[in-house]
C-alpha cells in the first residue's frame, strides 16, 4: 500500500514537470523593432518639428490720406527672424521679430523717422509634397511698436504702438533634410501711426516680400 501511494506521488510529479517544460517552451514570437509604439510621434519630413529662420524683406505702403493730409511711407528694406513649430506637417505656429526704419510723412509739413519693431503670431498650414517644393499659407496678428528717431523727425513726436493684421502666402525650396529657402509674400493690414502729431483712425495695407534660410531641427 506504500508502495502504491510512492509510485502515485512520482508519477504526479513526472506530469507536473512535463507541463511546465512545455509551458516555458512557449516562447511570444519577436517583435519587429521597426515597428513604432503605439501613439509614438513619426518622425517629421522637414528634419524636425522646429524651424529657425532669418532674412530680409522689403516694406510697400501706398499713399493715402487722413484728416484732409496725404499720408505716405516711404519704401524700406528690413529684417527678420523667427521661429516656426509644428503641431503637424501642416499644422504650424510661428513668432516673428521683423525690423524696418521707414520715413513718414504727413501733408507738406510733418514727417518722422521711425524704428520700425513688428512682432507676429500667425498660424501656417503647410501643403505636403514629394517634391522639393512645399507651399503654405499663413494668418496671425502683428503688434507694431514704432520709436520716433528724434533728430530725423518733427518736434513732438511720441512713440506708439499700433495693432495689424497678417496674411501670406510663401514657398519652402528644400535643400537638405535640415535646410530650405523661403520665398513669401506677407500683408499686413496696419492702423497708420500719427505719433501724436496728429489724429488718425485709418488703417492702411503694406506689401512685404521676404526671402529667408531656414534651419529644420
């Protein structure tokens, strides 16, 4: 009768020994290490979700006339920088510090020499391409500070700050995974400073042109 249990208690044993061999032989088939997590963010065509960029432009303001004076701006070369992120590939914010020292001038008798300070937020909507051309668009808002260069202007003029409005079109030509140039065309629809010579309420539109190298990172 002994005998009898001992063999049961082996032969359990046995069994249990050969299940767990078998269990422990299972092994998950490897996982292919290109495949992302999920919710991992792909990687950007640009180089980056960031863009750094500096360049030049070129500021237009067409006449017009306030209070019963003309009103003009002259044409000015400037700079820019900025920086661009992407929510997305087409999906994009950026901010902008623009720099101009335009001359205006009110009716026959007033004018001011100003250092031009621009700062814009805009949105841009990129279109993706194969190719080495990417177009986009952009909108935002701009706040322009104007300080009064005193020696270059009438007596009396004040600095001011003044709202605008952007829009613009603009193409990135790729060079390199981490580097492009841009084109653009930007609108910025502006209240006219008066510097507090004089009274205005109007708002005028200046053309700005640029060209810029951009930085992918």
């Amino acid at each position: 009768m002994r005998t009898f249990r001992l063999g049961n208690v082996v032969l359990g044993l046995a069994v249990a020994l050969a299940m767990t061999t078998a269990a422990l032989g299972q092994v998950n088939p490897p996982v292919a290490s290109n495949i992302p997590p999920p919710f991992a963010k792909q990687p950007s065509v640009f180089g980056g979700s960031f863009e750094l960029f500096a360049g030049g432009s070129m500021e237009f303001a067409r006449a017009t006339q306030a209070n019963g004076k003309a009103i003009s701006t002259t044409n000015v070369g400037g700079f820019q920088t900025g920086l661009r992120y992407h929510l997305t590939d087409n999906h994009a914010f950026e901010f902008r510090y623009s720099w101009a020292e335009p001359l205006q001038t009110y009716g026959t008798n007033l004018f001011v020499k100003s250092r031009e300070n621009t700062f814009s937020i805009d949105y841009v909507y990129t279109f993706l391409s194969d190719h080495r051309i990417r177009p986009y668009l952009l909108a935002g808002y701009s706040i322009i500070h104007y300080v009064a260069i005193l020696p270059q202007s009438s007596p009396g003029a004040f600095n001011q700050i003044r709202p605008g409005y952007d829009y613009g079109v603009g193409l990135d030509w790729k060079i390199s995974n981490t580097w492009s140039l841009r084109t653009e065309y930007r609108g910025i629809i502006y209240h006219i400073p008066d510097f507090n010579l004089i009274y205005i309420g109007a708002w005028n539109h200046r053309p700005v042109p640029d060209i810029a190298l951009v930085y992918h990172f």
